[in-house]
C-alpha cells in the first residue's frame, strides 16, 4: 500500500429495472497508484461510465453496487453514508463530465460556481477564494481571467466551458479525477488543446486520472495504464503499450483494427462482424465469443477469467492472440 | 466532358435576425436597423468526377453540412451555380428538381432521426423508386427492395419491421439500402458514422466502400474525423469558417500540408499508430462566429504566421502546383 490510491476489487453495479437485472458492471478488478492517468475504454453500453459513477457513489435507484469493495485510500467508499461520502466528493474526487453545455449551471455566474467547492471543502475567505478562482482560471489558460469571473456559463464557447469545468475539478485538489468523455463533445483542435491542458495539470498536481472514454486514439495518447471492457467486464488491462502494441485479446485487437490509420492508407478496416449482444441476454461462456474470429469449442461454455498472462498485464481469454499489429 | 457535380462560387446566408424590435439598436445616436446574418458557406468551388472521392473536412461550424444541403437544393444558395452533369441546377424548383434527386442521393448523420419511425423498412427502401415515377410493378418493388437490403447486410425478415427495432449501425444499413434505391451517381455522406461505435463505423466504411466499388458511383463523403477521410477518399477540401481553404489529392495532403490550418488540423488528430511525419502546430483559440467574417483571411486570428496583408486582403483558392489549391498568402511571399 505504499502509493495505491485507488484499488477495487470484485465491483458489480446492477440495475433491477422492470425488464430484469441489468448487469452494468459484474465483477471488476483493478488499482490505480496516485499520479497515474488510467485509460478506461469500451464501446457504448459496456459499463465504462458506470465504473465511473460507482466510484463517485452516484448510482441511484433502481442501481445499486451489489458487491464488492472501492478502497479509496484505504477506505471503503461503499460503505461510507452520505455525509462523510460527501467529504470525499468533490474534493478527494472530482469528476468531469462529457457535455460542457450542460455540467455547468446556467443561473449562476463562473465564480460562484467555482467557489462553491472551495466553500464546502475549505476554510477560505472571500479574497483569498477569488484569488483562487484568477489563479486557477489562468492555469486552464482563460484570459483575462479577472474579468471574466462575473460572466455567466452562456458568454463561454464549448472549449471554454470545458475548462471552467477542469478548473472547478481542480479546485479542490483532489487526488483523483475522473474525466468521462471528456473530449468528445468537442472539436478537433480544441480537443488537442484540452487534453494537452490535463495532462499537463494532473501530471503538475500529481493527481490521478481516470480517463473514460471509447476513443482509443485519445487514450493512447494519454495514458499510463489501459483497461478494455466489454459488456461489463474487463477484458484486457495493462500497461498503454501492452495493450496498443501488444494486446493479447481479440477484442482489443478488432478495436484497434476498426480505427482508420491516420499515417498509412490501407485497403479495408479489420472489421469485428456482429454487434454488442443485448446485456440481458448474454452468451453463457465468454461474452464476446458471437463476434470473435478466434472462438473454440470452450469459450461457448465457459466463461475465462482475467488473468496475468505477463507482470501487469491481464486478458479474459482462454486463447489469447498472438498477432502483432 | 463535364463533371459530374461541379459546384462554383457558393454562398449561403442565414438571415438570424431577431423580431422587429429587438432588432432596433440605437447607436452613435441613433436608431439602427440592424440585420445579424449567419455567413454559413461564402464562395466554395469544387468539382467531383465519376467514381471519385472528394472528403470535406473542417471543424463544426464550418459550413461543411450547409454545403451539401444546399448542393441538394434543401437550402437555395444566396449565390453561386450548382452543375449537375453539365446541367445548371440552382434555379430549380421542387418539380424540376425531381430528376435530380435520382442522381444525387444522401446519407444522413443521426440514423435515429432521419428514418421515418412510422414506415416498415421495405416501405423506407422502396419509397425513393416509387417517388421518382419509373414505371415499376409492386412486385418487383419489392424483389428490388429485398436485393437491396440483403445487398446491406440485412435479412429478408428485417422487411417488415419498424426503424426502432434496429440498432444505430443496423439503421445506417437501411439508410445505404435507401439512397442505393435508385441508382444514384452521386452520393452525399454527411457524418455517416460518426454517432456509431467504432466496431460498427469499421463495417459501414467497409460495406460503403465495397457498394462504392460494386456500383461505381461518387462520393461526397463529409466527416470531421480525419482518419476516416484519409482511408476514404482520393481527393479532400479542408474548410475552415465557411471558407475552402485548401483541397488536393488525400495522399499528397497528409504527407505534406500546405495551408497553416490544415497542417494544425492534421497535427491535432490524435492517432493510436505512429504520428503523421508533418512539421506540427499547435494554435490556440477556437473558431470565431459565423455572423460576422473578417475582411481578410478566415484564420487570421489563429494563424500564428498571420501578416499585414492577411488581415487586409482576403486569400484566394490558387493552384501553385497541379492538383492542389491553396487560400494563403503566406504561400505567395515563399
């Protein structure tokens, strides 16, 4: 436990809705040391998100995490109330949400939405807060920073609101952030900008990241440690160049081939044939056997474990790929 | 021999202003009647030839969309000509128009909104046949509509269902199916797999790909996403604020950038391979607003080489090499 930060074990989020029990998140495991930018990547639907909000403790009825523990420093989340849960969030964890036009409340100004976690979770004055906010919105390279505390989240651009919102994350100090889909709502190059922008800051503040999103390019250029998930569990994790360079399962290896070569021009895309199977009705053995190239007789009954194959690195198939890319 | 969509000089304007009243500023001391007009697409020329490929890239806001609603007449242009085949099309009306929309077809972003979510898909696919007025039996309407939607990757037993019954990469399939109907030589792509996962984008490139190959017809295939524009198209034009900034052959422009924004775009991309081996920028700020253009360059407020002439004098497209054309001046004083 020398610099562990975050460290879950067995996670499994359902949701009992009318229709059955939906098995968000069904048995994940994985740690997170401080200062370290995690990757968690996934088609829509696998659960990614759902880990996320786990952790913040934000699943509401008809979710509930059923198992499982989120040691936070050594605490167990779960099993906090929600007063003391809300000690931890927002400032031991923030989050930052997807859709800049909408995690931003537009009835008050950028200051008062920036000060109100500095007034829950500091002993600040008023001056001192504000020197805070010029401070922190110059970091996340807002000009004139001063001028622009009074301005209501409407006079800002998409761009920009995203980083009022990575400030406001950061204004606590946490020591883990979670990012679900940070980028994706925004441009090309103003997505260069912001990511460039929190890598920057987490690496500064030696804050942990967790980076959830479906776009794997953006991952690889981020990130230290790489979790793949599919319909709920962890198919493949490790190191970035593990899984970019040397993944061993034969979903990572189909995502990687979906994705157009920006360098090189090829012929076709390595398409994986099939869909997302409905998460009610999955296959009884190993959950992505329908689409796999690969699949054999036992993957269709049983379903593999995640295991280390190589130190850090772990994939949930009994017949783990050998092909480079 | 004419090409095949020859569009010259468009424009178009949106007229944004509020009501009557909100629209009465006073200024310098006195009323001013003042008019707010969104200049969506200002002066975009390009060709497209048969069996061709021409990607439209750019950021959103850039006009991209507006371009081709307005190539198929869903906007009238403010300025500039639409050829079609030689033919102008740019005054036509609706009727006239009906021809046309056989040999120009579309795909649509969001394959949740543009499917008609009261109509079974066999009655989606066949309509377009049935609109143009061929002379054609039911029958074989639908013999046809079955060809089409095996043609997709979808079963005879998907004929009768309703839209919401598929998922977004089945949807985009009946979409294909769709604007193949009625044989079409050109086909607009706008954002056709952006709003699908990734697993799912890779098998609509490639089917699109293999109908492009089977039928031979055009694309005009809109995206911001550049690493599939690179795998798709054979010749691309980069727009910036409504403006065609740079076009050339895919390859050449991915090796060797001319334009300052395409060299900023194609360095922002982010790429799980190697890097693109171009000389990077970084440029800051955002995309200024479409309602009022500057008089001189479009990027001149993020360029970092922005000079005197730049905010004087607005760039024309000029070719300086065969194939390629570029709106900079900086290009002009090297």
């Amino acid at each position: 436990m020398n610099n562990e930060l975050v460290h879950i074990r067995g996670l499994k989020t359902y949701f009992h809705t009318f229709a059955g029990v939906i098995k968000a998140v069904d048995g994940v495991d994985f740690s997170l040391d401080q200062g370290e930018i995690l990757g968690v990547v996934g088609e829509s639907g696998c659960g990614k998100s759902v880990v996320g909000f786990s952790i913040m403790g934000l699943i509401d009825a008809p979710g509930r995490i059923e198992s499982g523990e989120i040691l936070f420093n050594g605490v167990n989340l779960p099993d906090l109330d929600e007063r003391d849960m809300r000690k931890v969030r927002g400032k031991e964890i923030t989050m930052i949400f997807q859709d800049p036009m909408t995690s931003l409340n537009p009835l008050y100004t950028i200051q008062a939405q920036m000060e109100e976690v500095m007034k829950l979770h500091s002993t600040m004055n008023a001056e001192e807060r504000k020197k805070r906010c010029i401070e922190l919105l110059d970091d996340v390279g807002i000009s004139q920073p001063a001028s622009r505390l009074k301005n209501y989240p409407h006079q800002f651009s998409g761009g920009m609101r995203q980083r009022v919102i990575i400030a406001i994350a950061l204004a606590s100090n946490p020591k883990l952030v979670i990012a679900d889909e940070p980028t994706t709502a925004l441009d090309v190059t103003i997505q260069s900008q912001i990511l460039k922008l929190m890598k920057r800051l987490v690496r500064e503040h030696r804050t942990a990241m967790m980076l959830i999103t479906h776009d794997l390019a953006v991952v690889s250029e981020m990130t230290d440690k790489i979790i793949v998930m599919y319909c709920g569990r962890i198919v493949e994790k490790g190191t970035r160049d593990d899984i970019i360079n040397r993944c061993r399962h034969p979903y990572t290896l189909g995502l990687l081939g979906s994705i157009p070569n920006l360098a090189a021009r090829q012929k076709r895309l390595n398409q994986i044939p099939g869909m997302v199977p409905n998460i009610m009705q999955l296959p009884s053995g190993c959950a992505f056997a329908p689409r796999c190239d690969y699949v054999q007789e036992k993957c269709r009954s049983h379903r593999p474990e995640l295991l280390e194959i190589e130190p850090g690195h772990a994939t949930a198939c009994y017949y783990p790929v050998e092909r480079q890319l | 021999m004419s090409h095949l969509l020859e569009v010259c000089e468009l424009e178009q304007r949106f007229d944004v202003s509020p009501g009557f009243f909100d629209r009465l500023k006073i200024k310098d001391g006195r009323i001013r009647y003042q008019k707010n007009i969104v200049h969506a697409v200002n002066g975009v020329s390009f060709h497209i030839d048969r069996g061709e490929v021409l990607g439209l890239v750019g950021e959103s806001g850039c006009g991209k969309s507006t371009v081709a609603k307005t190539i198929i007449k869903l906007y009238d242009p403010t300025g500039g000509r639409i050829k079609v085949n030689g033919e102008d099309i740019t005054e036509y009306n609706y009727q006239k128009m009906v021809p046309v929309r056989k040999i120009i077809q579309v795909i649509f972003q969001d394959p949740y909104a543009s499917l008609n979510p009261r109509l079974k898909v066999m009655d989606i696919i066949t309509e377009p046949m049935a609109f143009i007025g061929a002379p054609i039996s039911k029958t074989e309407l639908r013999e046809k509509g079955m060809a089409l939607l095996k043609r997709v990757g979808l079963g005879e037993e998907h004929a009768g269902r309703y839209p919401h019954q598929f998922s977004g990469g089945q949807r985009q399939r009946i979409g294909i199916a769709r604007a193949l109907s009625v044989e079409p030589e050109l086909v607009i792509a706008d954002e056709p797999v952006s709003a699908l996962d990734v697993s799912i984008q890779a098998q609509i490139l490639n089917l699109m790909m293999d109908l492009k190959d089977e039928f031979g017809f055009s694309y005009l295939f809109i995206t911001h996403d550049l690493s599939v524009v690179r795998h798709i198209s054979d010749r691309i034009g980069v727009m910036y604020l409504g403006f065609l900034v740079e076009t050339g052959p895919t390859e050449d422009i991915f090796l060797r950038p001319n334009h300052p924004y395409t060299r900023a775009l194609l360095s922002a991309a982010p790429s799980v391979y190697e890097k693109l081996h171009i000389d990077p920028l970084a440029i800051t700020g955002e995309v200024p607003t479409a309602l009022e253009i500057p008089a001189g360059c479009s990027f001149q407020s993020r360029c970092p080489f922005a000079f005197d002439r730049c905010i004087q004098q607005r760039p024309r497209l000029v070719s300086r090499e065969p194939g390629r054309m570029e709106a900079c001046h900086l290009l002009d004083a090297q």
